[in-house]
C-alpha cells in the first residue's frame, strides 16, 4: 500500500499540481503584465499634445537618408524631402540649408526626430541647425515604435497616396508631437511597444484590454468631428469602423459639421449610436456653443433652463463670469436644482464642469513635453548629475527615462521613492516627467542607473 501510494505521487499526483500550479501562476503573471501594457499604454496616449505648432518630423536614417516631413497647426501636410546628415560633409551643408529654409518659409516651431536607427546623429544635426538660427525653435526625441507599420499600412496609403512609404513615416513622426492620441490610434496597439513581454501574452485577451483602454481615452478627450480621421472617430463610442467612413464620407460630401444634429443624416448612424456618441463628439464651428461641450444633446434643454436659473447666458460658457455657477449650484442644493431640471445630482455636476471649462481636455492639466535645443552624450554623465528625463516605460522592476542621451536610463524600484511600493506604477506613469540623478554609468555596455531619491553623497 504504501508503495503504491508513493507511485501514486510521484507518477500522478504531483505532476498534476505541479501543472496545475504553473498554470495558475502562468494566467496571473499574463495578466498583470497585461494590465502593465495596458496602463502605460492609456499614458502614452493621453500624453501632453504640443498644440497650434508648425512641426518639422525627421524619420532619421543612414543609408536612405532622413526623410522630412512639415505638417501645419492642424496637422496638414505642407512640404517632404530627404536629407542626408551622416554621409559627406557636404550633404550634410546642403541638409542643414534644407532646414534653414524650411524653418523660415514654413515658420516652424518645433522638430520631432524618431528615435530609430540614426536618431543621435540626427538629433546633433537638429541641435546644430538651431545654434546656427536666430528662429525661437526646440526640437524633441518621440517613439517611432508602430511608425513603419502605420506607413506600409492600407490606412497610410489612403490617406497620403502621393507620399512614399518613408515620407508617410516623417509624417506620422511629426504629427505626434502635436496631438499623440489621434496619432497612435491608427496604429496596432502592440505595436506601440510600451509593456513587457506583450508577445507572449493571450492575443484575445490583451486585445481586448487595450481595445477598451483605447475607448476609454479617445472618449475621455473628446474628438473634433470636423478634423478627425476615420481611425479616431472609430473608437468614439457607439462608432464602428462603417459608420467612421460613412461620417468622413457625409463631411466630404457636404462639408462640415454645422451641428450636432447633423450626425442624423449619416448612414447607418441610428438613432441608438447617436445617443452613445453625440457627447463624445465635438463641432467648433457651431452656432450652439455646447456643440463644443461634453454636455449631451439630451441635456441641453437642462443646461439652458440651469444658464437661466442662475442669470446667465449661453454667451457666458468658458468665461470669468461663470467660475462661480458652481458655487451657486452648492449654495442652492444640488438635489434641489437637479430636480428642478428634471436631471440626476452626477449629470448636473457634469453640466456645471462643461459651462466652466467647455471641451476640457484632461491633457491640459499634464506637465507639457520636455522640448530641448542641446543634445547630451553618453560620455557627459556623471554620477551625482541632476537630469530632467521623461518617463518612456514602466515594467515591474522599474521605469526606463529618456534623459536625452539616446539611451534610456534604468530608475530600478527600489530608487523610485523612499516609501514603499508593491509596483513602479504606484509611483510613476508613461510620459510624466520627472527629476533623476545619476547613480552609475556603463559606456561599454550603454547603461545608466538612476535614481529619484536624490543626490547620493
């Protein structure tokens, strides 16, 4: 008996627990890395647009040269090239020439270089050309991760048939400067590259996560519907990928969005997606200034008879004389007033936030983007060096930042704060900015360990 129970372990029993045991710690290791990608993802996408900027994109390159791009305010296209930076020294003249004149016809502001193969030589070059102008212009290190796919992607040629796959990629490269999130959303999610091991997760599952992280940030801003892309206005919610080309194809058709109620006469938009997207979508142009509100078209009749209520007029929205509507609001009951409207307590407070600040875009209240005019090298660092760095990872070990050297630093865990945190997410978020010093620095190996405790005597 004893024999056969010890076989019966060691042949069935353990082998069983023992899988048993791997798989569940196989599923809970998926899924918290899944949860890691999908926060830092919802924080790379709401990370801080650099707004109403002329933007040069510079997708650096050795051998094909570095392919330039100038987009408008709005994103618009305006000129392409090809420079070579790393060849002869005189096509890196006539390069700097290019940019010289680019920047002085197009009144550029910013430069946004990729940070692929090339980048450091092109972010010198970029340095280089704005010690030699009296122009006020920065320049800032952005992911290119996704940028190649997005260019070779049937999306890309749709909407630049004219541009080269290269010239499609300085495009992409200089558009999320200006606004991240309508950029990244054409752009596979895994692509992005921001999580720890994402190719061996569950596809269904990780998919799903981000898909809803997505949404759940397009939504959380608001998009313009006069200037959105098919790709955006798909993640609006209620919107699928037929009903966005239809409403591209009703603005091509037509022309603009006067109103809100205009996204009725949109095939196949019914009466059901309406109401779930209606508050998620934007029209600056409108006569009807909650057009441009998170106010719901439902309640507007509420908000108006709230405007009244308290003395004010549609005229007054965003401005000095309405900071106190809520004040107003507390003073006299928000259950009180609520029922007055015929509205709940949570959509009057929301009224009340749209009438304060309309079309309030959550990105406002970040820390803006690190934008520099020097470039810093490997060589430079050391220890004890106080840096401004952006954070470009979180992992469960620590956070990577982007220090400007062309190679990221390491803040390992147990250097992130003096109190303790389970995980670096407690602490630390993609694209915050944030103050490090220098621990140690390995040019052989190109690593740098940081730390945001302080100097270390």
């Amino acid at each position: 008996m004893r024999e056969a129970g010890a076989d019966a372990y060691e042949r069935l029993i353990y082998p069983s627990i023992e899988r048993e045991i791997r798989n569940m710690l196989t599923e809970k290791a998926a899924a918290n890395a899944i949860k890691v990608f999908a926060l830092n993802t919802k924080e790379l996408l709401l990370a801080p647009p650099v707004k109403g900027k002329v933007v040069i994109g510079l997708d650096p390159g050795y051998r094909t040269g570095c392919k330039v791009a100038v987009v408008d305010r709005t994103g618009k296209v305006l000129d392409t090239g090809v420079i070579y930076v790393t060849h002869s020294a005189a096509q890196r003249e006539q390069a700097k020439a290019l940019i010289k004149k680019l920047i002085a016809k197009y009144s550029v502001n910013c430069i946004s270089i990729g940070n692929g193969t090339a980048s450091k030589e092109t972010e010198i070059f970029a340095s280089e050309v704005l010690h030699e102008i009296s122009a006020d212009v920065s320049y800032m290190v952005v992911s290119e991760a996704g940028a190649s796919v997005y260019s070779a992607s049937k999306l890309a040629a749709q909407e630049f048939p004219q541009y080269d796959v290269s010239l499609r990629s300085a495009v992409s490269i200089a558009r999320r400067l200006q606004d991240p999130l309508a950029e990244l959303v054409k752009i596979d999610p895994k692509a992005i590259g921001v999580g720890q091991y994402q190719h061996d997760m569950p596809p269904k599952e990780l998919d799903a996560a981000l898909d809803g992280v997505i949404e759940d940030a397009v939504n959380s801003v608001g998009v313009d519907l006069n200037t959105a892309s098919a790709p955006l206005l798909s993640r609006v919610s209620g919107i699928n990928s037929a009903v966005a080309k239809n409403i591209i194809d009703y603005r091509d058709e037509n022309g603009e969005f006067s109103d809100r109620s205009q996204l009725k006469k949109v095939p196949k938009l019914g009466a059901k997606a309406f109401e779930q997207c209606a508050g998620f979508l934007r029209v600056p142009e409108s006569k009807n200034i909650l057009d441009n509100t998170g106010v719901h078209p439902e309640s507007y009749k509420a908000a108006k008879e709230l405007l009244t209520l308290f003395g004010y007029k549609p005229s007054d929205i965003g401005g000095d004389k309405i900071a106190d509507i809520g004040d107003k609001v507390a003073e006299a009951g928000e259950e009180d007033v609520a029922a007055r409207l015929g509205i709940g307590v949570p959509t009057l407070k929301d009224i009340v936030k749209e009438l304060i600040r309309p079309a309030r875009d959550p990105r406002d209240e970040l820390p803006p983007p690190m934008l520099r005019t020097d470039v810093m090298e490997l060589k430079d660092l050391v220890p004890g060096m106080e840096l401004k760095g952006t954070v470009r990872n979180v992992t469960d070990f620590g956070a990577f930042v982007d220090i400007g050297v062309h190679q990221d630093g390491l803040v390992h865990i147990s250097q992130i704060t003096n109190k303790f945190i389970k995980h670096p997410s407690e602490a630390l978020k993609v694209g915050e900015v944030v103050t490090v010093w220098v621990l140690a620095v390995d040019p052989v190996k190109k690593r740098i360990s940081l730390t945001m405790k302080g100097k270390k005597d």
